[in-house]
C-alpha cells in the first residue's frame, strides 16, 4: 500500500512510500481510512521539531471504517465507522494515567509519531482506543474528533463557563475555531483574535457565529475588548495560537 512516511530524520524526509499493509494481532482493529486532517504535529514533523521515529507514517487525525478485529476484541465489528485516539500506548500506573490523563503520560506513545498513522489506506490500532462515529457524523467530520477533543477539554472540563460571560480567543486556526464554537455553543460572546494573515479566517469566525473578531497588528485589542465590555474586560481567555 501507499503511505506518506517520515522515512529519516531531518528537515523533510517525507514521501509516498510503498509499504506493507498491517496484520491485526487479537486485541487489534484494523481501519480502511476514509479520512485524515494535517495536524500542526505533522508539519513539525516535517520541519522536524517533534520527535518521532522514523521510518514511521504520519497522521493521526482520522476515520474510518472497520474492516477485521482481533479475536479478541468485542468492543467494535466489521463495518463500524470509527475513530481512533492517537496515544495507543501509555504507562498505566503514573499520576496522569490514574486521572485518565492520557495525554500526559510522560510515557506515552501515539501513532503518527512513533507508530505507524493514518497517512495510508489501512490503520492498526488497539480496540482499546477505537470509538464509534453516530450516524449523524460522516468520516470527514469524524476526523475532527481528535482537535475537537481539545476544545472540549478546555471549554467543559478544564474551566467554568457560564451563559452570558465574554470569552477571549487568541489564535483562528482548527483548534482556536473549534474551542470557540464550543464557547459560543455555551451561551457566551466570544472575542476571537487574530493577525492580519489571519484575515480569512476570522471571516470564516464570524461566518460560523463568532460574535467580534480583531487582528493584533491593525487593532488596540486591549481598547476594543475594554470597548466591548464596557470596561469589564473578558471572563475567560484561551490561547490557541500556540505562539
């Protein structure tokens, strides 16, 4: 099969590779990849920023269609439309895990990364980490989960958020989009920020609902948030810029 793979380390080092298709072990899942989204992760890899280890396929942010299990598994079937938490591999015992902070186990290893991604027709993963698409999600908005996982996390869980607070959101890109749709979804006058390269998509913000949008280099953020709260200022701010 044909896969995108970071083959070395080192600036680029990617290309089209012909590579062998996985087998599934008993507690694997195989998945005929229907869609994948570029994650930042992908482009630091490409720059090489991140650690990986290569010759390994990229790409995390996926779904899918179930094609074979494991003998062992019992959690999905054959034909399910699927997506797949990336960190396939954790420690199990340390701080983070024991709070079901995957994410943050130090130990942690994710696919696309140190283990073969989704970059490619054909995905292994643990069953453990699988999860169903609702019949309302088509694959590729099913390959939203994974960035959209990120917002939930900020928005519902991380803070509280309460019907009619102003919230502030540094950086347009997928993850800042995501994190203040979710915002919005909760009542709130959300401020998204930008740059002037940006414009395009504080556009798209304001398409989707967000309610004021402002560029750092062209506008006084500071004066036209004091302006939009009447001196208040906001409740919440979530820096998504990554900067």
């Amino acid at each position: 099969m044909i896969a995108l793979v970071k083959y070395t380390h080192g600036v680029g080092k990617i290309e089209l590779r012909d590579v062998p298709e996985p087998t599934v072990r008993d507690a694997e899942v195989k998945i005929a990849i229907k869609a994948v989204g570029i994650c930042g992760t992908d482009i630091h890899h490409y720059d090489d920023e991140y650690p990986s280890d290569p010759p390994v396929i990229l790409g995390h942010e996926c779904a899918g269609q179930v094609v074979e299990v494991g003998a062992d598994v019992t959690e999905v079937k054959v034909g399910d439309r699927v997506t797949a938490m990336p960190f396939v591999v954790t420690c199990g015992h340390c701080r983070y895990c024991r709070e079901g902070e995957l994410g943050l186990c130090p130990e942690r290893v994710a696919f696309g990364s140190f283990l073969d991604g989704a970059f490619a027709p054909y995905l292994v993963v643990p069953a453990s980490v699988v999860h169903r698409l609702p019949d309302n999600v088509d694959f590729d908005i099913g390959a939203l989960t994974e960035p959209l996982t990120n917002g939930i996390k900020a928005t519902y869980e991380v803070t509280t958020i309460q019907a009619g607070e102003v919230v502030l959101v540094t950086g347009p890109g997928p993850i800042g989009m995501l994190t203040g749709l979710l915002a919005k979804a909760q009542d709130t006058t959300v401020i998204m920020v930008g740059t002037s390269a940006d414009s395009q998509r504080l556009e798209l913000a304001q398409t989707l609902g967000i309610d004021y949008t402002l560029q750092v280099d062209t506008d006084d953020v500071a004066l036209a948030v004091k302006e939009l709260t009447e001196g208040a200022g906001v409740d919440v701010l979530f820096e998504c810029s990554g900067a």
